[in-house]
C-alpha cells in the first residue's frame, strides 16, 4: 500500500505491545506543487506544465511496463503535506487525488479500485494499492511530499489512581478541580471498544458539545445505539490492514468489522482513561475493589484501526488522525508504534498524523514501547508528542509454594483456577529435555523442548534465559505437554503473566535456585500451589517496570526521551469478554461468567494515564491557550523523582539501579500538580519547523509538511537550544552554552532562583541565577553553560536545573555526555 502526500499552499492554523518497525526511502519532491484550492483555480500555464508532466511520466511508465496487476502491488500512502480544507472544498481534493493515480494507473475505474482512504481533513493526501515501480514514478510527481510503504504497527491496565491520589476528596487536587474531566473529548486509537461494558455507562455524563462532528459507524454488531453520551464517536478502518494482509475472516467470531473490540486492548486503554467507576470490580476475585479511569467525565471518541488478528496499518493510523482532527477531540491516545530502526519523521506515519493533530492544539500521546530494560529502545520520539514511560504500584500478587519438606515459599501469580492445594511431583525442565533440544531451551521451557512422558502430571521448574524471557510462552510449553504446573525463575520485576489454563508462579533467581536445589536432594521432590492473594501497600513503588523502553532516542538523541512516567504493571481496567471466552473454555472455567475486566501491563497501559491528566488539565483551564507543549512542560517539571517514602525511584533491570531521565524522563507523574507548574517551557509550530531542518530535511519535504513555503537556515545548535523542557548534550567536548525561555502562569510577581545538581564530571554555571517576573514581564530567556571535568569519553550522566520561588519547584533533567574523540559511539 502507498500514501502519496499532496501538499497544498495553506496552512491548518494555528497488541500487543511489540509489532514489526516499518522503515523505507523515497526520493524527496523538488518538483513545483499544483494547488487543488477550488476556490484559486490553477492558471494556464501551470495546468499546461502539468499536463505535460504526467504525459512524460506515462510514457515513461507504459515504455517500462510498469502497469502490474495490483496481486504484486502493496499499499503505499502518498502524503502531500499540510493543508487547510474546508468542507466545501472536500470533493474537489478527493477528486484531485483520484486524478493523480488514474493518470498513473490508466483510467479512473481502476484507480477507484486501488486507492483506500482520501485524507482531506487536517493535510492532504490518500493511501492506494501501487506497486514498487509505481510508487517510484508518483514519488516525483509535483506536490507529493513523501511516498511512504504501509507497515503494519503492534499494540504496546484500579488501584493506579489512588495510588497517584488522584481523588476525589481531595480539593485543591486535579480531579476536584477539573471536574473529572467534564468538558474534554479523549481520542483512543486502538482495537475498539466494547460499549456495554459498566465502564462505558453514560449516567450523569454531558450531551456532546456542539463543536463535535465525529460519527458513530456502524458495522458487525455495532451501530448507533451503541453509542451514548459517554461514547460520542466510533470509527473503524481496515482498508489499510486489509490489503497488505488480506481479507478478514470474521466467521470464526474472533474479530468484528467494526468498531468493537474483539481483543480487549481497545477497551482497556479506553476505561483507564475515562471510564466511569464500577463497584466490585476485579479480575476473577483478584484486585477487587473499584475500578474507574483518570477523567472519568470526559467523553470518549474511539478509532479502531488495529485488529486482534495482528496489527494496525499506518495508512489506517493516519486516516484516524485526519477524521480525528475533524471531530474536533481534544487529547489523542495511542498505545502503539514499532520497533527501532526509527523511520525519519517526515516517513513516520505516526509522527506525521501527530504533528498535523498537534498544529490543532491536539495534545498526542504515545506509549514509549515495551524493549526495556535495553537503551536506545524508546520509540514515538517526536517533539511534539508525549513519550510515556510504564511504572509499577504498590499492589501485589503473591503465591505461596510449599516443599515436600514443608519449606514455604512466595512467587507472584494470577492463576485463580482450579488444582491448587494438592502436592504434585516437580522436575526441572533440563532434566526432562527432548532428545533434539539443546539443555538451554528446555531449561527455560522453550516450545517443544520438553518430553512430553516425563512432563506430563508433573509441576516443572523453568529459568529465564536470553532466548525466552517469557512466562507465558513456558506455561504454554508446560500446557502443551499436560503438565500440571509451572515455576518460573526470572530477573526480579513486578510484572506478574496471566495464566489461563494451569498454575504458573513467577519467582526470582534466588527462589528458583532453592527449588532446584531441595529437587536435586530429594529423591520424589514434591510442591503445593496455594491460591494467590492480593496485597496493597507492602511494596516500594513506583518503579520503572523492567519491559519499558529506555532512552536516548536513537533518531534524536538531543530530544530527551521518553517525557515521563505513569502505572503500567498489572493494571485492572474493562476488558472484552469475545476476546477471553475461547480461554475460559480452555482452561474449563465457567463461560456464563464473562471476563469484563482484566490485568494487563505495558506501556500501553500507562499511555491512557497521561492522556486523561492532560484531559484533566484542559478541563481546570478550559479559557487556557496553552498549546500541547506547556502542558507537556507541565507534567514534565512537576513529575516525582521520590516515593512517598522519600526514596529516590528506581528501575527495574539487571541489575535494578536509581532511575535515571533515560527511565522515565522527568520522572513520575504527579496529577496534582501539573496544572499549577510555576513556569512552563513552551514551543511553537515554527520550532518544529526549526527541528526538522536541523535534522537534515530538506526544504521542499518540510514545506510540504508544514503546507507553508520554509527554508532552512543553518543552525548548529538550534537541536540543543529548543525550548524543551530538558537538557541533553550528546557530545560534550568544549564548553558549551545553551538557552531556554520560560513562561510564567503563576502569581503575576514572582521571583524564582536557579538551583543545579550537576551531572557527574560536569560543571554547570545558569546565568542569570535570578528571574523577576511582573506584569509586563512574563517571559524571561536564561543560559546553562556546560564545561567537562573529564578529559576521557564518558557515558551519560545526569543532574537536574531547579527554579524556585518557595511555592513551586520547577525542575528540568540534564543529560551530558563529554567525548574527546568526534563521532564515538557510546557502547
């Protein structure tokens, strides 16, 4: 599939969690642009320069042959930049972009057929079937920006919320004052939703505003009652997904061709970020109690564009963005993305619909991907967007394991099913190997390493290894086999796998060692599984889950990434029952008691818990212009770096450390103070602009973007002196001075003094170490120059820049790397 990108001469104004990366070049457009405006026309002269154009490019084409069938075709979108369309002018640009592909592909009969979406809300553009060769040839035609191959995207869970003492009683907190959210439209791009869910009550929930104009499509077992006053919007997309992957079976009822939600990834997000409370709420008995979202008044507007089968396609994606940014929401959510290598950003589907959605005043925010604990793992590292690291709470799930020898011991699980309480015979994975595996694999119960006549009614003892990290693949090896059970030892982390089907307790090195030990001493070793429990408030937390993503950004690593960090370990929130009938069934659980809420965990699940905060902020200053970028500024310089114990947070890995801003960027969230920051550090579109051209873009591909002419001047250090609300310094050789502006929001007459920690070997002078604000002066520019101690490569070391007036203490995160030697790679 292809997006062609038409740029236009105006301005717009003002699942799981780990899928393929999608990553390809085309030529950039040097080629003047045609304006489709129905309004202006387009001149003689320009229409003959057209026309003779694209009757160069088809000879070209029919000389070459290049007219394929589209069974070898794939889609691509071709994105044409940035463009103001109003509704009156929305066929005449659907037109425009059928006209482009006929003249490539022959007629318009055949065109229809080929191309899948017309984007014509927030920029110009559509998504068609082409092959390689085609997609070559519309890659030089005038006004196409970019012409970027379809990939296909992979998906990335109430205690959280009292845990971050985001409640109601509290009234100077963020939910008292932002009236839960009341007022704000949350945009979830995910699997759907499914509407009956408790979760998705409208009781006491608002009509819609009389800005929106989102819809509610109908399709398989969904139509417009399915929609209320809390779901005012659904739309689905497939045309994408579809026509790289092929056509949907939906007969086999585990996916719906709408926009409900046959996975349940949908849903979660969905309710974490505004759900209404539901009473008595819990997964199969475990953490129960009442489950609610973040905003839980704001409404919701759902864009299913990925697909339980696998996958959401980035053509799909920026159909969502463009209809999304016509609906009039005010926050996006997007639990999504791909694995490093990075595309570009101006080839990134995501970062394209996001910087169009944030040019609207959209705050986007993305999970920050599940490679953790690696650095340089981060995904979504756009400016513009919000990167969201996951963290765990303080609730727990443990498990006891009692010995033949009457030893007890404690793992974590969620396995509520049935044969607990009776000893079974346990054997070590390694010892009961298949004859063609090696002792690796079936020491951490690798698919089909274990012997299947030694396995069976027997618990098995497994270890995590480099190969297979995972839980839940060894409980399916150990299933697969009819054992009756499963031990896993691996690194210490909180993250407790789901079992469906038979008891698996998770346990650290330590554990699993003294299992494997009382085995190899006992002659008939036996152990007992014993029902798991939940407990609140007996662990340190937050930390850095062990999967989260870690930084620098590996496209730009003078862009602090991720921005922060929220609950993402063992999250309970709505599910869909479609999606845990089939699991029921196989782990003989009664099936007339649906699973309508579960635990899940990944950066996907803290995502929803920065969007809803940010509905939270538009909702206290909904007269606010602040732009996405002061409330990311917000939440950044008011995140927690201490538990309440006064702990500084750490981060899960191997082996657990302090956590760093490459964890967690400026820290924890903390709901309740992000509307009252002190100062923010606040961007406009045009430093975007600034951006891209630092980073090597060329003129014509940003002009296209952007949909307003831009050229690029030099500016070394712009990279390193954007206003964001951080500091890092990849390559510190020289002293080195850099700026940033602040903006007041606080008491009009305010003074704030600088306070440093210095990273490590690093000496950093702010000058000036005073700011004065008044009511002529809100805005105020200051200096941090970096000089290196060291005179070795170092790697990166940390410290933070506090303002403080002795109400608010705004704190920024420093990043300094010093070098010696240019262009040395830090490994």
């Amino acid at each position: 599939m292809l997006i062609v990108v038409v740029e236009q001469e105006h301005r717009i104004g003002g699942f799981f969690d780990t899928y393929k990366q999608y990553h390809s070049h085309y030529p950039k457009s040097t080629k003047p642009r045609p304006n489709y405006n129905s309004n202006s026309g387009i001149t003689q002269a320009m229409a003959l320069a057209w026309n003779l154009a694209i009757t160069l490019i088809l000879l070209v084409l029919l000389q070459s042959c290049f007219l394929v069938t589209f069974a070898s075709s794939n889609v691509h979108i071709v994105y044409m930049g940035n463009r103001s369309i109003d509704q009156s002018e929305q066929q005449s640009v659907e037109d425009s972009h059928l006209d482009i592909l006929s003249r490539i592909l022959g007629s318009k009969k055949v065109a229809r057929k080929s191309i899948l979406y017309s984007y014509k809300h927030g920029f110009s553009g559509f998504a068609a079937v082409l092959s390689q060769s085609q997609a070559k040839l519309i890659a030089d035609f005038p006004g196409v920006v970019r012409v970027i191959p379809n990939k296909i995207l992979s998906l990335h869970t109430t205690r959280s919320w009292d845990f971050l003492h985001l409640k109601e009683d509290i009234v100077t907190g963020a939910l008292y004052r932002g009236q839960s959210g009341r007022g704000t439209i949350i945009g979830i791009m995910d699997t759907g939703i499914w509407p009956e869910s408790e979760s998705f009550r409208d009781e006491h929930m608002d009509n819609p505003p009389l800005h929106w104009r989102g819809i509610c499509q109908g399709g398989e077992n969904f139509d417009s009652s399915h929609c209320n006053r809390k779901i005012i919007g659904a739309r689905w997309y497939i045309k994408g997904y579809e026509a790289e992957i092929g056509k949907l079976n939906t007969s086999d009822g585990v996916e719906y061709l709408s926009s409900r939600d046959a996975s349940g990834h949908g849903t979660h997000t969905s309710s974490t970020a505004a759900g209404v409370a539901v009473e008595n709420a819990s997964f199969m008995g475990l953490a129960k109690g009442m489950a609610r979202g973040g905003a839980p008044s704001a409404w919701l507007a759902i864009y299913k564009i990925c697909w339980s089968t696998g996958g959401c396609s980035s053509a799909d994606l920026l159909a969502a963005f463009d209809d999304a940014i016509f609906d009039g929401v005010h926050v996006l959510s997007a639990s999504l993305g791909s694995d490093p290598p990075l595309p570009s950003y101006v080839e990134d589907a995501l970062a394209i619909g996001s910087f169009h959605a944030v040019a609207k005043g959209i705050s986007v925010v993305c999970s920050g991907g599940n490679s953790g604990p690696y650095p340089q793992t981060v995904i979504n590292t756009a400016p513009w967007v919000i990167t969201v690291a996951a963290s765990t709470i303080d609730r727990e799930f443990p498990s006891m394991i009692t010995m033949g020898n009457n030893r007890t011991l404690q793992g974590q699980s969620l396995y509520t099913g049935k044969d607990l309480s009776k000893f079974y015979p346990i054997v070590y994975g390694e010892d009961i190997a298949v004859s063609d595996a090696d002792q690796e694999s079936a020491r951490s119960c690798s698919p089909g390493s274990l012997n299947a006549t030694l396995a069976k009614g027997k618990a098995i003892l497994c270890f995590q290894s480099r190969s297979q990290r995972s839980a839940t693949v060894a409980i399916r090896t150990v299933t697969e086999v009819k054992g009756a059970g499963l031990i896993f030892a691996q690194f210490p982390t909180k993250d407790v796998d789901t079992s469906w089907t038979k008891p698996c307790v998770q346990v650290d090195y330590i554990t699993g060692t003294t299992i494997l030990s009382y085995i190899e001493a006992t002659r008939n070793p036996v152990i007992k599984f014993s029902k798991t429990k939940t407990v609140v408030g007996q662990q340190i937390s937050p930390e850095v889950a062990f999967f989260s993503s870690r930084g620098p950004s590996s496209l730009s690593p003078s862009v602090l990434k991720p921005d922060i960090g929220a609950p993402g370990v063992n999250i309970l929130a709505a599910w869909s029952p479609a999606s845990s009938a089939g699991l029921l069934s196989e782990a003989n659980e009664d099936e007339s008691r649906p699973l309508n809420f579960n635990i899940e965990s990944g950066t996907s699940m803290a995502c929803p818990h920065i969007s809803a905060i940010v509905a939270l902020v538009k909702a206290i200053h909904p007269t606010w212009s602040w732009s996405p970028a002061a409330i990311k500024s917000a939440l950044v310089t008011t995140a927690s770096l201490q538990n309440e114990y006064n702990q500084y947070i750490w981060a899960e890995g191997a082996p657990h450390k302090q956590a760093d801003p490459f964890d967690y960027g400026g820290g924890h969230v903390d709901p309740n103070k992000v509307a009252d920051p002190g100062l923010i550090y606040d961007l406009k579109n045009s430093d975007y602009v600034h951006f891209l051209c630092s980073m090597g873009y060329n003129n014509t591909a940003i002009s296209l973007l952007t949909g307003f002419r831009t050229k690029c001047h030099e500016s070394p250090k712009f990279l390193l002196n954007m206003n964001l609300p951080s500091i890092t310094i990849p390559e510190l050789k020289q002293p080195l001075t850099v700026s940033r502006t602040v903006t007041n929001v606080g008491p009009i007459k305010s003074i704030y003094n600088a306070r440093v920690v210095a990273p490590i070997g690093v000496s950093v002078v702010v000058e000036p170490s005073t700011l004065t604000f008044s009511s002529t002066r809100k805005k105020m520019k200051f200096k941090v120059t970096f000089s290196s101690k060291l005179r070795v490569q170092s790697r990166f070391s940390f410290g933070y820049l506090f303002w403080e007036d002795g109400l608010h203490k705004v704190r920024i995160p420093l990043a300094v790397r010093s070098v010696v030697d240019e262009f040395c790679a830090q490994t």
